[in-house]
C-alpha cells in the first residue's frame, strides 16, 4: 500500500477552529448498515445527542479519560554562542532515576541551532537542559523538579498544546476547557483524545437510562499524532510509541459485556489503538500497562470492537488508515466525500462519525 491511496481533496474552510456549543450538537456521521440509513449507500447524518437511540441497551462505551496537561511553553534558550526566543512542546515523559529531575522528549521550533549543554528558560518553570537531540527533530529535555512540582508549574505557566491545523498564535482561555474531555482525569496527554470531546453530562445521563454503560481505559496522547507520514510506503512508516493502562476490572468488564451480546463501541482512535494492544483471540481483552506503537491499517485484523466513534482526520494520517482499517476504505472514501460535500467539520474540533466494523 502507498500513502497516497488514503488521500483526499479536503477545502481549507472544512476544518473546525473552535468546538461546537454545546458540544453534543455536533453533527454525526454514521457509517454501516448496523447505524441507520438515511442519504444512501450505509450513512445517514444525525448528531451527537442522538446517540443514545442509535446504540442498543447493553452496549458498552471504552472511553480514554487522558488528561491534555498544558505542554507549550515559550521561552529562551541560552548557550555560549548567545541567546535566542523558542517554543518548546512537551511530547512524552520519559523515565528518570532522581526524583528531583523530569526528564520528557519534546518538539522545539526553531530546533536546528539547539545542541546537547544548552538550557532552556521559560518563565514559571524549571530550568531544562538539553540532554539529546534524535531523529525525526526530537530532543531530550531534563527538567530540575519532580514530576509532580513540574506538572503543577506547567498548569500555571503552560499553554494548551493545539493542533497545528488551528490557526491562532497561541491557545486562548476557552481552550483550557474546550480541549478536555469532561471525564478527563489522569494527566499526561499532550493532544486530546478528540471523540470525546462531545461528550456532555447530559449526554452520558441520557446513555445510562438507556442501559448503555461505559468504562475508561488510559492512553497518553502524543503529539506525534500530528506528526505528518513522509514515507511513500505505508509499511516504512515508523509509529509512534504512546504510553497507556487498561485496568484488569475494565478488561472484565469489556468481556462481560461481549459474552452478554453487548457491542463494544471505541470512543475516540486512541481507546481502538489501546484495546487492539491487549486484544486476543475472539477479541478478549486483556489487562495492559506499558508502551504501545501499534499501527492500524488496512489488513490488519480488528478484533476488539464493533463499533467506533472517531472525529475525520487527516489526509494521508495515520488516523485515517486507521479508520480505513476498521470500516473499509471504499466505504471511507464514500463517506468524507459525503461529509465534505456537506459541510461536515473536520479534525480536533470538528464533527463526529459512528463507524460500524467492516465484516
């Protein structure tokens, strides 16, 4: 497979800069025979607060309740051939011996003129010395606080890591809220798991009297998520490792569930990613705790849910084999085509699709 077979022609005005209000009047685009019909061939456009009349009693939600911590911060960077102004975005922490020292990889902009010895200063945060620079323009950052002391100075200091695709200088005092899902509880993501961002209390009230419950597993979002695919193949594509945890109660649950007739619907391709991670035979899951770089493409066997519920994603990402993989690319194709045609929003803080799994 090449890259170019998951492209698509997508309009600069498609793609979403702020959240729809509330955040359950999004559009929904579902995709399957199994999720209603209404414009043809499978698809049918509702909202998000339809969900509850599109889902079954007995179905289970996987939620990712990752916390988006505020991981862009501005700064200078000083060394002996001078100073200069830098922005730093914190990608994953990464483990340290010394409890006085966090050490995270990180994207800096500019990075070609930063070199191992060189400090980084931001205001309100530790000092942070350049300890590698890597492949792929990562750097290695060591920071002089404990984990704990370095996340409390970033809530402070820190500013919310927005994708790149939304077009604003710096993220406003909205995104602290409209870039966090309401579950939102263990920190360490640096992206939103983005599906979940729809969700409303109202929402999950509505879902629960209907006898649809949910369950959350944990994975650290990157912002390697947003990393383009340069490779001309798919198969030379190197993804990303993301840090996650699906608890053993969760596992259990997520079984019974399925062995009761249940459907499993992955909110968000974060929670998919996490569950194909610790997924056997028949689709079991398994409890996890550690690193995953799982990539999902098409050919690749998708056992662990029936249904999915996903914003649209870029042209030629990873996301989007993703979905390719779970309900089929012609059936994908046909499906963004309708959205964009439409008017559907795309990306971060756009608009949603149910996904029924390709048999």
């Amino acid at each position: 497979m090449r890259v170019d077979d998951f492209d698509f022609a997508l309009p600069k005005d498609r793609i979403a800069q702020a959240p729809a209000r509330p955040r359950d009047s999004a559009r929904l685009l579902c995709v399957g025979d199994g999720v209603g019909d209404g414009v043809g061939d499978g698809l049918a456009d509702r909202t998000v607060r339809d969900l509850p009349a599109l889902l079954r009693p007995g179905d289970l939600l996987v939620m990712n309740d990752t916390r988006v911590i505020p991981a862009r911060i501005r700064g200078v960077r000083r060394a002996a051939r001078g100073e200069a102004g830098i922005e730093i975005t914190l990608h994953r922490q990464l483990p340290c011996s010394s409890e006085s020292e966090t050490r995270w990889l990180a994207f800096a902009r500019p990075g070609k003129r930063l070199k191992p010895g060189d400090t980084v200063c931001c205001p309100g945060l530790p000092e942070a010395t350049v300890l590698e620079k890597r492949a792929g323009g990562e750097i290695l950052l060591a920071f002089e606080a404990g984990a704990a002391a370095l996340l409390e100075a970033l809530d402070a200091a820190g500013e919310m890591p927005l994708p790149p695709y939304i077009a604003r200088s710096a993220a406003c005092r909205d995104d602290r809220e409209d870039y966090q899902t309401i579950y939102a509880r263990e920190r360490g993501a640096v992206a939103a798991p983005t599906a979940g961002l729809h969700f409303t209390e109202r929402l999950l009230e509505a879902l629960a009297a209907r006898g649809i419950g949910h369950v959350f597993v944990t994975l650290h979002v990157g912002a390697g998520t947003f990393l383009p695919v340069k490779a001309e193949r798919v198969a030379d594509h190197r993804m990303h490792a993301e840090t996650g945890i699906v608890p053993a109660e969760t596992a259990q649950r997520i079984n019974e569930a399925r062995k009761a007739g249940g459907r499993i619907v992955a909110v968000g391709t974060t929670s998919l990613r996490l569950l194909e991670s610790c997924a056997g035979d028949g689709g079991r899951v398994h409890p996890f705790a550690g690193e995953t770089d799982i990539f999902i493409v098409p050919g690749s066997p998708v056992r662990s849910a029936d249904l999915l519920l996903t914003n649209f994603h870029l042209p030629r990402s990873t996301l989007f084999m993703l979905v390719c993989a779970f309900a089929g690319t012609a059936r994908m194709k046909a499906a963004y085509a309708h959205a964009v045609e439409t008017g559907y929003r795309f990306y971060s803080y756009g608009d949603a699709c149910l996904l029924e799994r390709e048999k």
